[in-house]
C-alpha cells in the first residue's frame, strides 16, 4: 500500500521556495538599479522612465535589450579595472556632487 502525500508540507516548501525567490528578485533589482547608476534618480523619476519602458515598441526594447547586453559584458569583462568608478564613467566621490530633485529649477 502506498504511502498518503502531505499535501500539507509540500504547500508550505513551495511557498517558502516562492517567498525565497520574490526576495532574489527584488534584491537583483535593487542591484541593477544601482549598478547602472539609476541610484542618483528619484523615486518618481525612476518610476516613470520604467512606466515610459515598459509602454515602448518592441524595436525601441530590443535596441535597449542589445544596449543592455553590452553594459553585462562591459561588467562582467572590465570588473576589475575600473575599480571605484561608476558605469557612467565618473568616480563614485563625483555621485555626491549631484543635485537631488527639487534642489535646481524647481517650478
């Protein structure tokens, strides 16, 4: 005779799992958001241009897609080069320097 499953258990280990990985994912995207430097941008600023993103064409997202692509290989090949520099090409000291929204030309 076979043995009954636990349904039960085998619910809870798929929603860990679930949980595990909605935590992976939202930590990968904190660190892409940073690595592309996409960190000196407000939160209404960074929301929009992903509103605006996620709204294009499928040619405009396959030419970001591409652009994309060569910023990982980028990374993954001049890692340590550019050690203390941001993707952007400026020391991570300069990111300070920068103003915060509302600071300039507030309306």
């Amino acid at each position: 005779m076979r043995k009954p499953r636990a349904y039960d258990a085998d619910l809870k280990a798929l929603a860990g799992t679930a949980r595990q990985l909605k935590t992976r994912k939202q930590n990968q995207l904190g660190e892409l958001v940073i690595a592309t430097g996409a960190d000196t941008l407000g939160v209404e600023e960074l929301a929009g241009a992903l509103l605006d993103a996620a709204g294009t064409d499928a040619a405009t997202r396959e030419a970001w897609r591409k652009r994309g692509a060569a910023f990982f290989q980028r990374e993954r090949h001049g890692a340590g080069r550019r050690a203390g520099r941001e993707p952007g090409g400026t020391a991570a000291s300069d990111r300070g320097a920068k103003s915060t929204p509302g600071e300039a030309g507030s309306a």
